[in-house]
C-alpha cells in the first residue's frame, strides 16, 4: 500500500475511533471498516502528483464514480494532510479528463487505448465516451464540497478554469441537440441500451431549456433525451459554480453564465419534468422530450429522483417531490421490486427484481424518519450475503445471486449512510 494512502487511513481510524466503538456490535463494525475505507485500500492508484481511481472491478476512472468514491471522506479532509494531497490530486485528474474530451465519462490511466471500440470520435485515452450530464456535475460539486471542508483555494486553478469553460459549452450546446450538437454514439452488436438511435443522434427532442443526455448514470441509453434527475444535479452543480465565481475568482460574468444556464435548465424541468399521475398527483418524470413524451420511473443510480433532495435540488419536504417519492417506493414505478430479505429500487442495467445497495442508501439518506432509517439499515444487514461489502443489483428473494462483488460505489455510499443514520450526519443537504 502507497505510503500517502496509508497515512490517510491511520488519520481517518483516529478520528472515527470513538464512532465505531458506538457501533452496535462486531457484524456492523465489520461492515463499516471494509466498505468506508474500501476506496483507499482497493480503488487509488497512486503517482507522482496523481491519483487515479478505478471503479473496482473495471480499470477505468469514471468522473462520477471517482467523485462519488471519495465524497464520504469530505469532513475529515481538513485535519488530514494525506487525505486532503489524495482528494486534490483525484480533482486535478478529473480536470485533466474534461479538458481532454468533456463527452466522455470514463478515461484510462494512460493513452493505452484500452476500453470500448465505438462509432464515436475515440481517443486512446477514454475507456468509454458515452455522454452523461451527470459526468460534468460531479466533479465540479465535489470541487465546490472540498473548498467549503477546507477552504483551499488552490484547486481553482487555469485547468479548472478551462474544464469549467468546457462543461459550461457542452451544457449549451445539447440545450440545442438537434441543431447544434456534434456528439455521436452508435455501439454495434449490442442491445438497445447501449447505443443510440438515428445514426448516434438518439431520440427526437425539442427545446425545452434543459440540457440533453445521451445516457443515464448507469450508462444505459436515454429514451428520451432530457434525464430529470441529471439536469436537477446540473442546477446543484451550476448554483456551485455561481459561488466559486464571486467567493474565489471574483468573476461576475463566469457567475452570470452560471445562473443564466441554471435558471434556464431550473425552468425547463418545472414546465416539462412534472406530469400530473392520476394516484400521486404532481411529479417529476424520469425522462422527457420535449414533444409531450415522458418515462415514469427511477433508477438505483445517482442522480435518481430519489436523490434530489441529496444533491441539494429540493428539500425533502417539498410536496412535488413527496408526490414523487411515495410513486418511486411502489409497485407504479416498473423498477420497485419486493422480495422476502427486503424491498427497494432496481435497475433495468441488471436483472428484473434486483435491488441496489446504492439505491437503499439513497433511500435512507433521504427518508425523514428514523424508523425509516433503520429500516434500510436492516435491509442492507440482510443482504451483504455474509461478505460485509455490498454490491451492485442482488436478488432480494436470494441475497447470493448478486452483480459485481467489488463495486466501490457502493461502498462508500453505504458507509456514508451508516455515518448518518448511526450518529455522524456528514450531508450537507440532508
């Protein structure tokens, strides 16, 4: 293990020493250990001035899973040196990525062109070029969270610079996908969820003031081209960029391009994200077009609908989004599935009736209600299938049967939901 790594973890084990001795007995403490530190001990490769983080059992850097890898270690960060050199230098990487092509969203650690062969515009250095809204967020809330733990300005540096000029751009541009957009994807000999349709273009859209994804964050095709929760995570991540603009840089015209796009993609999803459903009255879609067609559903990864409140977009309060989680959490949503060991939100990216643990987490982040809380807790003791790390989708009926045994994702977001519902609230939102 790299000397930095190691420092980072002795630091990280002092400061939650008196938190894990609370913890309610050895199988939760086990849990917590692997899955918090999973990250560090498995996924961070280590440099000279670099850290590159693989998702666990794909060696590829994803902009959001690296964010979201490292998020639950954002309120120990200002006390550990270590942590704080590993956190910079995975943000100084993620700039890197954007710079050199802001529609991909997973790179290689070098130009070694390993990763998909897809009709798209390829480059040695990308594993995969499939565009997502959610790839650009991440990395800059993750930058805006470290400045605020920290107050270290050093990351805003000319390469943030020029990688915010390329998110704000690519934002822009796919407001106007029909007319403007050059972005491509075909994959051949796959199925639909993989490549897009008409020629790489995917679905028809017209305008509607939000920004367009090809793919969702599970890296399944959009159907329809505006993805609700992701332009709800590019408000979040737009509002933070508007104060990087007047708290560091003091430039008020990058902080009114800001608010300019923000407001524009905010308007969009009131006037086209929310449909009336004949049970739950005033709710968000998942996705739309534009042209009076919507998807009702959610999906385990984040952003999700059910994560809006996570990501900072809405209270948890707010009736519209109440409305659209009592929707999410029954038999109406096609992806909520029941099963003897627990219930929760799935995926069409895995098998019919798998629940995720990302998905639970996410849950329990956002529930109001302790007993909630403990709830997903239980549910989440119940189907580690006795390894005390989590996985991708599992079968609820047989916690055995499960995808990807080393999803790092999932075990940090887990780990970030023990933190809370265990005493040690880190959400800045929530």
């Amino acid at each position: 293990m790299d000397k930095l790594i190691r420092t980072a973890i002795e630091g990280l084990r002092k400061d939650l020493e008196v938190f894990v001795s609370s913890l309610p007995n050895d199988r939760v403490k086990e849990i917590f250990d692997n899955c918090f530190y999973n990250t560090l001990t498995t996924t961070v490769k280590i440099e000279e001035g670099d850290a590159f983080v693989i998702t666990g059992d794909i060696p590829a850097m994803w902009l959001r899973d690296s964010s979201a890898q490292i998020n639950h270690y954002l309120p120990f960060v200002k006390n550990n040196l270590a942590l704080k050199e590993i956190v910079t230098r995975v943000i100084k990487r993620q700039m890197d990525c954007i710079c050199y092509d802001p529609y991909a969203n997973a790179f290689n650690r070098e130009e070694n062109g390993q990763g998909y062969q897809d009709q798209t515009k390829l480059s040695k250095m990308v594993w995969e070029r499939k565009y997502e809204i959610d790839s650009l967020c991440y990395p800059l809330i993750l930058c805006y969270d470290y400045y605020k733990a920290t107050g270290d300005k050093d990351i805003f540096d000319v390469t943030f610079l020029a990688a915010v000029e390329k998110i704000l751009l690519v934002f822009e541009t796919e407001q106007y996908h029909e007319e403007k957009s050059e972005y491509r994807f075909q994959r051949f000999d796959c199925s639909e969820t993989d490549t897009l349709k008409r020629g790489g273009l995917g679905a028809t859209v017209a305008y509607t003031g939000m920004t367009w994804s090809g793919f969702r964050p599970s890296d399944d095709a959009c159907e329809f081209g505006y993805l609700v929760p992701s332009n709800m995570m590019a408000c979040v991540a737009l509002k933070d960029l508007e104060m990087i603009a007047l708290e560091v840089l003091d430039n008020q015209a990058l902080c009114n391009r800001a608010k300019y796009l923000r407001t524009k993609i905010d308007q969009g999803i009131t006037k086209f994200g929310v449909v009336k459903h004949p049970k739950f009255g005033q709710i968000y879609c998942y996705e739309t077009d534009g042209l009076g067609n919507h998807v009702l559903m959610d999906d385990a990864n984040a952003p999700s609908l059910m994560s809006a409140p996570y990501f900072g977009y809405v209270k948890k309060e707010e009736p519209i989004y109440q409305n659209t989680r009592a929707f999410l959490l029954s038999k109406e949503n096609p992806y909520f599935y029941e099963g003897s060991y627990c219930s929760g939100i799935g995926s069409p990216h895995t098998p019919e009736g798998y629940v995720w643990h990302i998905a639970l987490a996410m849950q329990g982040l956002t529930a109001e209600t302790k007993d909630e809380k403990r709830q997903i807790m239980e549910y989440i003791l119940r189907t580690d299938n006795g390894n005390c790390y989590m996985h991708e989708g599992f079968n609820p009926n047989d916690p055995s049967e499960f995808t990807r045994p080393w999803f790092a994702w999932a075990n940090s977001i887990v780990s970030e939901f023990m933190l809370d519902v265990y005493g040690y609230n880190q959400n800045r939102n929530i």
